[in-house]
C-alpha cells in the first residue's frame, strides 16, 4: 500500500497494490479527485473536470 | 491474442475490465487517448492489436478515434458506427424509428423559437400558459442525467430556452424534445445486451424523475422477461450493435419504450445486483471479435489492408 499527498490540501491518500496509471483516488479529506499519473514512484494530479461530452 | 484499451479516466469499470483480461493472461496495453497522436499516413503502430477495447469517457475524442480505427481495419469494440449513433441522442431515435423499436415520440427544433411552438404543441398548452403533460428538454449528446429539463409550462419553457442560448454551447442549438413518459411504478430499466443477449436487467428507483444510478438512483436486479430481451437485442441491433446499456421506459399501460442506448457502459451498480459477471462477459465478446470468431460491421468504406495507410506519405 502506498501513499501519496494531496494536492490540494495535502492530506494523505492511499493506493492499492494494484493501483494503475489514470484511475482516480478521492482525497479522504478534502474529497478532491486525483488521478494517477505514474505508480512507480505514485504520484497523482488533480484529475480534470467533467466535460460536457463526458459520459457512458 | 493482443488487446489495446483506450480510455481517458479510469473507472472502476475500466479497471474491471483490464483484471478480467489480466486473469486469462490476455495481454492490455492501456493507452490514455490524451497521449494519443493519430498518425494518417502510418497506422502501422495499430496493426499490432487484435481488437481495441474503446472506453473514452469524452464522446467526442472515442467518436474520432473509433472513427480513424475503423477506416484502417482496426477492430473495435464498440465500433465506429455504435459511438456515432448512441452518442447522438437524435441519431438514436433515428435508428430506432428505422428499425421499428418503439420510442417515446420526438421532435427537433432548431431555434429557440421553433422549439417554443414545438413544446406547445406537444404539451398541449393551454390558454394560461401549462402544458396538459410535460415534455422534456435533452442536450442531444449528453449523459448521466446532466442538463435535462423537465418543462409543464411556457414561462419555465421561455427561461431555459434563454439560458441555452445565452449560455450553451454549439450542440445546444439543435432542441431535442421528447414526450414525458409517465413511468409504472415510478422506475425504469436498463438492460446489458452483449453480441445477441441480453445478459443483465436492474430497474433504477428514485424519487426524482431522473433516476440514474450516477446520480443516486435505486438499482435492483430484475428478471429478463423474453419481452424485455426482444425489444433489448433489437434496440441494440438498430444502434450498431456490440455491448451495449439500453435505457427502457415502462409506461403506465405497461409499454415498453427504448429511451436510449449506451455504448460505454457503466455497470459497476449492476454487477452485486445481479449477479452476473459482467466485465466477464465484455470481455469474451471482446476476445471472440479479436479472435475473428464474432464479425462486427464497418462504418467506412474499408482501406486495402488491415492499415492500408502504412507508408503511403
Ligand atoms: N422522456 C422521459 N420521460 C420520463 N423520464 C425520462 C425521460 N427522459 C429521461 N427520463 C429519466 O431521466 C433519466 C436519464 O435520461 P437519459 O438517459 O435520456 O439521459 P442521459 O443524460 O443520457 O443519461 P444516461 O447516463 O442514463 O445515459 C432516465 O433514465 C429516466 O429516468
Ligand atoms: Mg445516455
Ligand atoms: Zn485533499
């Protein structure tokens, strides 16, 4: 399990083993969402906003 | 067998997906489309897979990649000619009239003021203003219940076609107005179809008259009635086909009506409820049309050549 800081408010956030680049992780404090950009080392970005076109 | 996964967000159902062909052993390169520069005159790079599973969750960036893939022989699942239909609720509607499905009845407008008189008409406004029943208002390429309208009167009718004008973009100047359907017992279903089965159906429940799971809606699992599969599997024939999420309204009398299909499913809220294990089946339909064993059908006028492009500078 590793860890990473958020962003935004800098709270700790933990990924699972089997975390992989462009999934999102909820920061647990501030509810930011973060997107994975590399896991070895994890580091993350704030994941961008929803689009218009965005959907299923 | 080599996969591509093209996404631009990671949801659970992505992630679903990649362990699902990570357990058979299947090789996934999952590419971010972001990242992604399409190269016209050399498609060599997309040779290499055997089918490419597209789960962008921007219509627009899928549309365009489905649609370079599928003139280069590239398989896809979805295909080109799926994004391209359910991505467009008008397009929808199209290939549903086309192909005899029934659907709540529409009309396009493409002014304000046109829409106007239109909502008039199929409201049936009376002298002070209300609507006899409501119509509803939709962006024509959206999703998860975003932007929708709910419309009982001409002053609420006047207001949002203001605001679209005002505020809305491009897509929002062609006015797609539908019936309100009353719905029996206040819910609706949605239904999995993969290849030809209709392989799940939930019933979503909500308090609202949008009753997206994606926006808190109620899922349970219901039974795939040989009704509910016939009018699935044809919904899901008329919109090109693959894996697909189709949206059915029950009306009071008890009709059903295709309201929408889906061509990137979300299904994370169905999988516990049913029981069935979706991403599995995705996943054998994705293989069977990389393997050649399930055909799907091209939207383009195929290149020679699996990527006929190559070299051709
Ligand atoms: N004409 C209608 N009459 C009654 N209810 C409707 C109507 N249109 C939509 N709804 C309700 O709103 C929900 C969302 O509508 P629709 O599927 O058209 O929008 P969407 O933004 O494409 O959502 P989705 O994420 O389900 O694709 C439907 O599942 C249904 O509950
Ligand atoms: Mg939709
Ligand atoms: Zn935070």
């Amino acid at each position: 399990m590793a860890t990473v800081e958020c962003t935004e408010c800098g709270a700790e956030i933990e990924a699972a083993d089997n975390v992989i680049n462009g999934e999102i992780l909820p920061c647990p404090s501030c509810g930011a969402e973060m997107e994975v950009t590399s896991t070895k080392p994890l580091k993350v970005e704030l994941a961008p906003e929803v689009r218009e076109d965005w959907g299923e | 067998m080599k996969v591509a996964m093209l996404y631009a967000r990671v949801r659970v159902e992505e992630k679903l997906l990649f362990e699902e062909l990570q357990r058979r052993g299947v090789e996934c390169e999952m590419i971010d489309v972001r990242e992604v520069s399409f190269d016209l005159h050399d498609m060599t790079r997309w040779a290499q897979y055997d089918v490419v599973i597209e789960r962008c969750i921007s219509h627009s960036q899928a549309e365009a990649a489905l649609s370079i893939l599928d003139m280069f022989g590239v398989k896809c699942v979805n295909t080109y000619r799926a994004a391209h239909i359910c991505g467009s609720k008008l397009n929808t509607t199209l290939e549903l009239i086309r192909h005899g499905v029934p659907s709540p009845n529409v009309r396009i407008a493409s002014t304000p003021e046109a829409a106007l008189e239109t909502m008039a008409a199929m409201g049936g406004q009376r002298p002070d203003g209300r609507y006899e029943r409501p119509v509803v208002l939709k962006p024509a390429v959206g999703s998860w219940g975003r932007l929708l309208a709910k419309v009982n009167d001409r002053d609420a009718a006047e207001a949002i076609l203001e605001h679209k004008d005002t505020l809305g973009s491009y897509h929002h100047s062609i006015f797609y107005i539908q019936e309100f359907v009353n719905k029996k017992a206040g819910r609706d279903i949605r239904t999995f179809v993969v290849g030809d089965e209709t392989i799940a159906a939930i019933s979503r429940t909500s308090e609202h008259w949008i009753t997206n799971t994606a926006r808190g809606g109620k899922a349970e699992a219901v039974r795939v009635t040989p009704e509910l599969d016939r009018i699935s599997v044809a919904a899901a024939k008329a919109c090109g086909g693959g894996v697909l999420a189709i949206d059915l309204l029950e009306r009071d009398d008890g009709e059903i009506v295709v309201n929408e299909v889906n061509y990137t499913m979300e299904f994370k809220n169905s999988i516990a409820p049913t029981g069935v294990d979706i991403p599995a089946k995705v996943v054998d339909y994705a293989l069977g049309v990389g393997s050649g064993q399930i055909a799907i059908s091209t939207y383009h006028m195929p290149v020679s050549g699996p990527v006929a492009g190559a070299g051709a500078r």
